[in-house]
C-alpha cells in the first residue's frame, strides 16, 4: 500500500499547533513541594499528564493513568510498538525573550519550555497515532504512546511503568527526544557527590543551579565584608567576560555570578557560573585547591582530572556540575557524569580522589546503550527518516544525552530536532520550528506503520 502519510496529516494541522500551545503552558516542572502518593512529581507535572489523557479520551484512545506516574494512550491488537516521550520540563532558568510558558509564536516559531523536550515532539507523536487511528492503519498490531512524568529527574516514572505495572517491553519502539535520522548509542549516565572542605570561614554560604543536568547559568556567595571582594571583582570577572553584581550589607556581602545555561550531555556549550564563582572565592581567600578544583570542572571532559576516556563509537567523558551547595562549611558540587562503554566507575573515583581536592564517595550510573546499526529497528527507521525527507547525507551517530531508550528494551532514540537546527533545549528561549513539528508528525506516522509490519 502506498500512503501519502504527509497528506494523512495535514487535517491536523491547526488543531496540533493549539493543542501543543496549551499543553506548553502547563508549568510541568518537578515540583517536591505538591508531591504526594497520588501526585507523585507534584501538581504542575500531574496538570501536564492529566491533559494529554484527556486528550486521548477524547479522540477514541485506551487511556491507562498509570498511578500518575505516566499516562499511556493506546489502540489496536498484536505485536506492540511504543513510543515513549515525557510531559516534565526543566525550570526555566535564566533571561527569556518570551514567557517560558507562554507559547508565543513568532514567525512560525514556537517558543517555551518544552517546546521541543519532549512535549512538542510528544504531541507530534500523539498525531501520528491519531492519523493512523482515523484512517484504520493501526491494524494486526497494537500501538501506546507512553508519556512519563519524570525523565529530567530520573525516570522514575518508567521504572514505575515497567517494574511496579509490569507492563510489557515493545517489539519494536522508540522516543522523540533526540535528533534526526537516529541515535543507535547513548552514553552511560552517572553522578557522584564531590565534597570538599572549606579553608575560609568568611565564606557563610554558596548555592548555585538547579537541575544536576543542565549546567549552572547564576550562582550566588554570602561571605563576610571584605574590602578585596569589590576591589578585585571587576578585574578578575572582566577578563573572564563574564557578568556579576555585588550587594553590600552592613556585615556582608553578597555576590552573584552569571553565565549560560546548556544542557548537561554538552556542558562545553555553556558556562558554568557557579564554577566560576568557586574560582574567584578560591583567589580571594587564598584557597588554591579550591580554585583548582573549579579549573578541574570547568575544563569538561576529565583532562586535568586524569580521568578522562574515549571510546570508536561513544566518544569522551564528559562532567558537569549542576548543583553547587554548602552546609557548615563543606562544599558539595553535585556532578553529572557521562561516559563511553570501557570506563570502570571505580577507577574514576579513585582518580578524583586522589587528586586531594576533597573527596567522592560513591559514583553510581548506568551502562551505556549501543544497537547494531544494520539491526531491523535501525534500518527501518533510518529508510522511513530518508524517504520522508529525501536527506540522505545526515548519519545516524551517538550521544551524551540520556533517552528513555535506556529505560526500555527494544528502543531506541528518533528525531525529532532535524540536523543544523538549535532548539535550546534546556536554555532560555526553548523553541520549535513549526514547520518540524508538522513534518516530524508524518515522520513518525509512516514510521509507526512500517515498525507494526515488521515481524
């Protein structure tokens, strides 16, 4: 049979674009504050869920709540394909142009967090399956569209799907939360706590960031008044070029640092302030391994660590700090690790550790996933990518970046950023391209229909 699946969705059009805008402006952050048994990642993400299940309801779906955990929209009998994609979005830190949940649309571009991780993509997928519904393509195979509430912090709500529900592993499947043709590999993810000791007790408290995934775009330090602190500020943060402000008090004073957000899997797209912070503290109270260890961390990847490692088909370590905190003068940078298939947890360790710049206790994580390119998920996808838009130059590659294919067997990331595009996925002015987001609806229709026929 020889469908069109571009002309399968053009009906949906408008009525995609007003439903994804309404969905973005649902503030899903993780919220610990509302958590409780029955929500159990707080108000705003259970909003997000509950609005995607009534929108399947809706349109004729299976519509499964999951203990709230997840909300899962299916239809059709047999051999089970799933896509996993997540409702729960970053905070929306730093300067924005637009209103972070607003879903301003400017020029055919939709801005807001979420727009293009996961929810755009999400909704994408959500007309795909709709699409197929509608015209009796779902047929002799059984689809679900699982939407988590917890990927940025964890992805305890697939843990919960499969190991408290036991709901059963797809065939074949895949996640809209990457890029275009596919990602066949994704580097373990880990983190650790780095501790460290405090020599000055002038320094009364430091904070910065807050998601272990994204790197740290402001950080602030109370310390004690100190006439050094303003008189060496403006040299050392100048030639550095990057923004500060300091507020003085009768007894203190308090400096903020800015930088720029980036996500966690490229932390060397960013810059890191909170790091930045700990290396001027380190000048002005003449605290040298501290300074050192902000240098350790601001170069990305483990050079100066001796902890750095590389692999043919996942590439380099690579270390980000996203969380900086203190507690009766111990430091602690909370770290995301991210790391090829021949690196020993315990070695890492072991080499920050003996570094003498404070300690770790525990490096914990996941293995890293690699398919074989030429298997049937691979190859199928990647035909389904290049017909459907004719691009067949872009390579399938691996990543950094986490997916939920690592939580799901069979699975395996696809789409939906297309190559050369920056959506600022976990930056300020988060956008997607509307006209992605309608092609990425054929995209993963007609891909849905080829993985049900597969055996």
């Amino acid at each position: 049979m020889n469908i069109d699946f571009k002309k399968l969705l053009k009906p949906y059009k408008n009525e995609s674009i007003e439903n994804l805008a309404s969905w973005i402006k649902i503030n899903s952050v993780d919220d610990p504050n509302s958590a409780s048994k029955e929500y159990p990642f707080g108000i705003g993400v259970e909003n997000a869920l509950k609005f995607i299940a009534e929108l399947g309801l809706k349109e004729g779906f299976n519509v499964d709540r999951c203990d709230n955990y997840c909300t899962e929209i299916s239809f059709g009998e047999g051999k089970l394909i799933s896509v996993f994609a997540h409702a729960d979005v970053v905070p929306a830190t730093g300067k924005w142009n637009h209103d972070p949940f607003g879903a301003v649309i400017e020029k055919n571009i939709m801005y807001g967090r979420g727009t293009s991780d996961d929810k755009g993509p999400a909704m994408a997928a959500f007309y795909a399956l709709k699409a197929l519904k509608d015209n009796n393509l779902i047929d002799g195979y059984k689809v679900s569209l699982v939407i988590g509430g917890n990927e940025e912090k964890g992805g305890r709500c697939l843990d919960y799907y499969f190991n408290k529900l036991n709901k059963p592993a797809p065939l074949y499947g895949f996640t809209p939360d990457a890029d275009f043709p596919l990602i066949y590999g994704e580097k373990g993810i880990g983190g650790y706590v780095h501790k460290y000791q405090l020599k000055s007790s002038e320094i009364l408290n430091i904070q910065g960031g807050i998601a272990v995934n994204s790197v740290i775009d402001e950080a602030k330090a109370v310390v004690k008044k100190n006439s050094l602190l303003k008189e060496n500020a403006a040299n050392f943060f100048t030639l550095l070029n990057v923004k500060y402000a300091i507020v003085e008090n009768d007894s203190f004073e308090e400096i903020t640092v800015y930088g720029k957000s980036a996500h966690g899997s490229i932390p060397h797209y960013g810059l890191n302030a909170g790091l930045i912070l700990l290396k001027f503290l380190g000048f002005i109270y003449k605290d040298e391994h501290l300074s050192q260890l902000a240098e350790c961390y601001l170069e990305t990847t483990g050079k100066k660590m001796n902890t750095y490692y590389e692999s043919e088909y996942l590439h380099n370590t690579t270390y980000n700090v996203g969380v900086i905190s203190t507690k009766d003068n111990e430091l602690s940078l909370y770290v995301n690790f991210r790391y090829p298939e021949n690196v020993n947890l315990d070695e890492v360790k072991d080499k920050i550790n003996s570094l003498s710049l404070g300690s770790v206790d525990k490096i914990y994580g996941g293995e890293p996933l690699l398919f074989d390119p030429k298997s049937k998920l691979v190859s199928t996808l990647l035909k389904v990518y290049q017909e459907e838009t004719g691009d067949l130059e872009t390579p399938i590659k691996t990543i950094g970046g986490g997916t939920y294919a690592k939580e799901c067997k069979n699975t395996i990331a696809f789409g939906s950023a297309f190559p050369g595009r920056n959506d600022k996925i976990h930056e300020p002015d988060e956008e997607i391209h509307l006209d992605d987001f309608l092609k990425s609806q054929s995209i993963y229709a007609r891909a849905i229909y080829e993985l049900g026929k597969l055996k």
